[in-house]
C-alpha cells in the first residue's frame, strides 16, 4: 500500500522560517528537527502536532539535522559545540544524545573515526543502524608540506 506524501503540521512545523531536517520517532508520534540552528521537538496528541519546544540536549549551541537511530534509542546531530570546555567551535561535528528511561542524556562527541575533519554533515541511518554522513573532499588527508 502507498503513502501519499504530506506537509507535516502546516503552520506548527512546516512553514515556519527556517525549519528543515525533519527525523521521525520510529512510531512516528515525535518529530525532531532543526529550526534557527536549534534541535526542535513536538509530539503528535491525538492527531495533532505539539507546539514544538527546544528539545532538552539542544538551544546553546548551534545544532541540526537530527537523525534517529532505528530503535529510536538515540540521536545523531551536528552541532559546533566545543568538543572540551575552552575549545573553538568546530564548523561541524557530530554528537550523539541517548535516551534512557524515558530521558535524553548529554550528547557525546562522537570519535576521531568519525572526526577525520570538523565538517561532518548529514547524518543518517540505514534500516539496520549503519550510520552515514558527508564529508569534505579530502577530510583526514594528511596536510601537505
């Protein structure tokens, strides 16, 4: 059976200046996405789209392009947050916030495998969790001399 494709809540989500990047809970109650360079939530209540609220792991720095993992346990986004207190902000890395118990935790950096430059964008999950992103030409090419 077909899907139609639809706008997701006119005038609540869809819109609204500068909202994009929408990922779905794995039930398909609960939309995070980016809006303003911030991670935005809203929830699906009985039929009907929340007011979206800054989901609780973003609003400091700039984040977006949510992706959740297929067991809707975690999300992937890029954020410019400072990987150590006292660090630049990179253009663009990638961090992970995991759900437990019903609660977002603290986003985790994830690791230099990931990291080979600070411009890591898109991420996305293929439907067995296999994450993907893009990178610049040449990312993690040793430097020239």
């Amino acid at each position: 059976m077909a899907t139609v494709p639809a706008v997701v809540a006119p005038a609540v989500i869809s819109g609204q200046a500068n909202s994009a990047d929408p990922a779905f809970s794995p039930g398909g109650d609960t939309v995070y996405f980016s809006r303003n360079s911030t991670i935005m939530a809203s929830r699906r209540v009985r039929g009907h789209w929340s007011t979206p609220t800054i989901a609780v792991f973003s609003g400091q720095w700039s984040d977006q392009q949510p992706t959740i993992a297929p067991d809707g346990r975690f999300i992937v986004f890029v954020s410019n947050r400072p990987v150590k207190a006292g660090d630049s902000h990179p253009a663009g890395n990638l961090w992970r916030v995991e759900r437990r118990a019903g609660r977002w935790g603290e986003p985790v950096h994830l690791p230099p495998t990931v990291h080979r430059d600070n411009r890591s964008w898109a991420p996305s999950f293929a439907g067995a969790g296999s994450l993907f992103f893009i990178e610049p030409p040449g990312a993690g090419a040793p430097p020239r001399s």
